[in-house]
C-alpha cells in the first residue's frame, strides 16, 4: 500500500494539487527556517577526507546503490581504511553500533538497518557504523584508522568539512519543499555542494535479475515504490508494499503468496537482507550503479589532494 504523501510527494493526481497549495505556506516557512539554520553553523574539519553522498529530496535516489559503486571502486584501486556511515535509517536499535570491523558482519539487521547492512554486504573490506549522531562516529572511525569515510544522507550537515556530492532523480512533477512536497530544502541549496550528479546522465542504473520464476509475488518496503515499475520482468502476480524501511512479518508473506499463487517473492537487495532469515523462495532485483568516469576522476582528486 502506498502512502498518500508518497503518491502527493511524488505521483500527485486530482485532489491532491489542491491539498499542495493549501500546505504551500508552512512549506514555504520551513524551507525559509532550514536555509537560516544553516547560515550560522560553521564546519568543523575532523582531520580525515570525508565524502557526503546526499540527495535534497526524501525517499530513494540511488544513494546507497551509488556509495556501493563508489566504495567498491575505490577498494579496486587500492583504498583501505574505508568508513561508511549511515544514521541507520529504520533499525530497532538506538546509538552507536559497529555493523561492520575489519571485514566482518557484528550485528544483525535489525540493529543496524537494511541499508547499511546492505552496504556491509556488498562491499569487501569497508567498515560500517551507524548512529544518529555523526560527529560521534567520524571520531569512532578515526580512531580505528579510516582513511576516508563515506557519510550517507549527511548533506544537510553543514557543520561537518565534507565533499559534498548530491544526487538528482531524473525528473519530479512536485518541486516544493516539505510538508507539500519532497523537497527538504529550496532548489538553490544545491548551490552548496561539490558535485551535483544527475541520474541517466552521471550514473546510470543498470538492473539484473536473479532466479526469476513464472509467477512472482513483489514484495518491498521501500520509498515510492511505484518507481520499481520500470524494471518489472514479466510473470509478477501481484504486489505488497510496505512503508519505507518497514520490516517484514512471514505469515503476512505467506498469505499474500497464496492469495496471488506465485512460485517465488521478487524483492530488491535492500528488502532481501531483511527477508533472507524467512528461507523463502526468492527472486532479487540486482540494481548496480554505472558512474561516469569524469566524476570518478574528480572524486579521487579530492581524496589525494594534500591540504595540509
């Protein structure tokens, strides 16, 4: 099921334009509040390179299929000490937890977050800390030695020396700022970052399938889902959504796949690191981020660049 500021975020229809202008005046305060807040923070340099893979809207926008590609590029060219942190988005667990040290998994998915556990997965030697306070795991993770850490979603963090990269979805039809739009902050803010990368143009997505069956169950709790439509192969059933990061139930599962008759649950790598425990039989939507090479290029100028 989706939610209906899901479908007023990113699908409006009908009715809903109207509830957009309505809410148009505390959208309009709050992007005014968001961009004086920040007017009067200054950054603190934690004396390690730091990369911030951000987007301006909520939901997805490839950002953690975009620091996988990164973090696993640059371990192909030799990096180590490589941290990733993320809030933890959705976990059950509070504070700071280690998911990943030294090239070991330490935590479940449930204390640490389908994200971040999905990065822990897929790439090989890099650590994972989650905690909703950043300025606590940067500290962390220069004391355990990282050579450079990768912060997810931190854009809006700009008491925080960063290279800021932000990631642009193709196209949207609502560009207001919160509550009547996705956007959290005003479309100039992107004036503050590094690199401003557009999806199809600066990454492109390349999606794969595995164990595909004849009739399949989608199943999938993550933010506007409806944007999985595109990559659909054929023989999907039926479809069950859940909200954003939400975790899943088997009985609930089980009903759905007997309602709809299907073989297996076709699911994304982020929702299969949650429903692997339940030994269902599963079919994976593999999503892979190609980069372009010039970004590339520029991302590792900054991380050699001597700025002592």
């Amino acid at each position: 099921m989706i939610s209906y500021f899901e479908r007023l975020f990113f699908a409006p229809k009908g009715f809903d334009y109207i509830v957009i202008v309505l809410l148009l005046p505390i959208s309009l305060l709050y992007g005014v509040v968001s961009w004086l807040l920040k007017l009067f923070k200054t950054p603190k340099n934690y004396g390690v390179k730091i990369i911030s893979i951000g987007n301006l809207t909520v939901g997805g926008s490839g950002k953690t299929p975009f620091a996988i590609a990164l973090i696993g590029y640059l371990e192909s060219r030799g990096y180590k000490n490589i941290y990733y942190i993320s809030r933890g988005f959705g976990r059950k667990s509070s504070g700071l937890v280690e998911v990943k040290v030294d090239g070991k998994i330490i935590c479940s998915v449930e204390e640490s977050g389908d994200e971040a556990m999905l990065v822990a997965k897929e790439c090989n030697s890099c650590s994972v800390i989650v905690s909703e306070n950043r300025k606590e795991a940067i500290e962390l993770a220069k004391k355990r030695g990282a050579s450079l850490i990768i912060l997810d979603d931190a854009f809006s963090k700009v008491n925080i020396e960063k290279f800021d990269i932000l990631l642009e979805p193709k196209s949207l039809v609502n560009k207001f700022t919160l509550p009547a739009g996705p956007f959290r902050e005003f479309s100039f803010a992107k004036s503050r970052a590094d690199m401003v990368l557009k999806d199809g143009k600066d990454f492109i997505r390349e999606v794969s399938y595995e164990n595909l069956s004849s009739s399949m169950l989608l199943v999938t709790s993550i933010a506007n889902p409806k944007r999985l439509d595109r990559f659909l192969p054929t023989g999907v059933v039926g479809k069950y959504y859940l909200k954003d990061h939400a975790y899943f139930e088997k009985d609930k599962i089980l009903e759905q796949i007997k309602k709809h008759n299907a073989q297996t649950i076709l699911v994304t790598q982020k929702d299969f690191v949650k429903l692997e425990q339940f030994k269902l039989p599963i079919s994976i939507i593999k999503l892979k981020l190609d980069i372009n090479s010039k970004v590339l290029n520029k991302i590792e100028d900054y991380i050699s660049k001597d700025e002592t």
